[in-house]
C-alpha cells in the first residue's frame, strides 16, 4: 500500500471533541495529512488552542462552538461543509457511579452526551455523503469499556457500548452507498478526561494500566489519532463496521 493512501489532500473532515485530549489530536493529524479539518466542541477557548496548532503547522481549520447534544446546530454545522469526506465523532465525557447509586439523571446525561451525541455527528454526515454522493469514512468513538466493565462504568460502558452497536448497525445501511463506519476503542489514554489531579494517584494510576499491557506504557492521544487516520483514509478502504482498538494489546478479542 504506497504511503499516499494516508494522504487527505482536498478532503474536508469533521471532529467532535476536537478542544481537548483525544479530538485534539485527531483534527491535528488530520490537518496534517491534508485534510481541511471542521472542529467542533462546546469549549470555544480550547478550540481556539487547536486551530492555532493547526495553523501553526500549515494546516486549515474552521471551529464550531456547539453542543453535540442540540442535534439541530450540530446538523447545521456539517452542512456548512460544502463537502464531508471524514467524521470523527470523538466529544464525550466521564461518569462513574455504583448501579445502585446511578440516578435517571446521571444515565440521561452520559446516554445524552455519549451515545446521542455521536448519533447526531453520524446522521448529520451520513446526510451530507448521501447528498454529495461522497465515499466518506465516519468514525465514532467507543472505549476499551465495552470489553472488559469494571466497578462504576454502568452509564459510560452502556453508552459506549451503544456506540458500537450503532457503528455496526450504520455500517451495514451505508455500505452500500460506499460509505464506511468504525469504531475505536481506546486503552488507557493520558488527557485531561483521565487526569487524576493528584501526582501521586496519577502516578499509582498509570502504573497499574501499563502493567496491563503487554506494550508496557499507557496511551497518548497521538496513538488515538493515528487509529482515526487509518480509518479516514483510502489505507482502509476495505475496512467498514470493525472496532479497532488501540490499547496496548490490554485486551487481546477475537
Ligand atoms: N482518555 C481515555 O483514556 C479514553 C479511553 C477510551 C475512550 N475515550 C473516549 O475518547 C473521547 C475523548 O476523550 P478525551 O480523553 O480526549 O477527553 P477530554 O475530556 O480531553 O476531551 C473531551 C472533549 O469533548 C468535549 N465535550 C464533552 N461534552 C461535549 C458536548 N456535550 N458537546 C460538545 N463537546 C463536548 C469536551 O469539551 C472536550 O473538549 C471520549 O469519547 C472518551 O469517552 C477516552
């Protein structure tokens, strides 16, 4: 496969999630490669911090201050994209609570957040590829919590695990019109979602997950990024309703 089919030169994509962390990291490697890159996320400063990277590495960037839950702006902002080649679904939040202390609230919210709001990214861009007749790649964003549960993860794993269900369901209506949907599923990945704000616990914390891995180190959210960049190029053209999971070899499914 020559390098090229990494290359998005002429692409437009769009992140969600794109001020911070792991959707920070996609829009920049995604600019790089090429692409014009829409980022979207409710924190206007933060994405004034990743178009200025982006910029300072002879990249495009346009932002969207939005929330992914108002299904109305967020459609009206894909559709500002004369084109749409990529969508990489990345906002989402953290929640932990026993099942037995989990209010409706708490699961309305993360379900809210999670799951519909990476429903919408993909309803607004499987529209505009339809319309535009585009070959695109949608990308949505699960978590390692799909595989293995854990004490607390009843709202996040739940919605997590919806996202994956709705990966699988969008790629087999989209396939046929050349439009092709993934899942990735991150380990472990140093961002401010995962800051434990406490030297000495994030320390214990990043110890114990790259003990897990067989790689021996916690992710970055470049690892994250490299994932999306696979799956928003031609290098996976023949790649369509997988969970890709990028996390250190923690989980080994079939
Ligand atoms: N960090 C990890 O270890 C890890 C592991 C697995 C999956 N993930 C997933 O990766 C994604 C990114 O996480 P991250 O670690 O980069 O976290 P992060 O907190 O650094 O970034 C999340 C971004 O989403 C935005 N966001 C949250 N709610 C929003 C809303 N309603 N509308 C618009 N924007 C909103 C935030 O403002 C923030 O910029 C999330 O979906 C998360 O569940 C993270």
């Amino acid at each position: 496969m020559p390098v090229t089919a990494y290359d998005l030169t002429g692409r437009t994509a769009f992140v969600t999630g794109a001020a911070s962390g792991i959707g920070r990291a996609c829009a920049v490697l995604l600019a790089e490669a090429g692409a014009t890159v829409h980022c979207a996320d409710r924190d206007s400063q933060g994405l004034d911090g990743t178009a200025a990277l982006i910029k300072d590495r002879g990249g495009t960037a346009r932002t969207h201050t939005l929330d992914v839950t108002d299904h109305l702006r967020l459609a009206e902002a894909v559709a500002a994209c004369a084109r749409l080649d990529v969508m990489a679904a990345v906002a989402g939040i953290m929640h932990s609570s026993p099942v037995l202390e989990t209010r409706d609230e708490d699961l309305d919210r993360v379900l809210g957040v999670n799951f519909k709001g990476v429903l919408y990214a993909c309803q607004a861009a499987a529209r505009s590829m339809l319309a535009s007749r585009t070959h695109g790649s949608i990308i949505t964003m699960a978590s390692g919590a799909v595989d293995t549960g854990g004490p607390g993860l009843l709202c996040y794993g739940a919605a997590k695990a919806a996202v994956v269900q709705l990966t699988k369901t969008l790629a087999t209506e989209m396939g046929p019109h050349g439009i092709r949907v993934n899942a990735v599923a991150p380990g472990w990945i140093r961002t401010p979602m995962t800051d434990r704000h406490d030297d000495e616990a994030q320390a214990r914390t990043e110890a114990f997950m790259s003990r897990m891995s067989p790689l021996g180190r916690v992710g970055d959210p470049e690892d994250i990024a490299h994932a999306v960049l696979h799956l928003a190029s031609d290098a996976s053209a023949f790649t369509t309703g997988q969970i890709l999971r990028p996390n250190g070899g923690v989980t080994m499914p079939w």
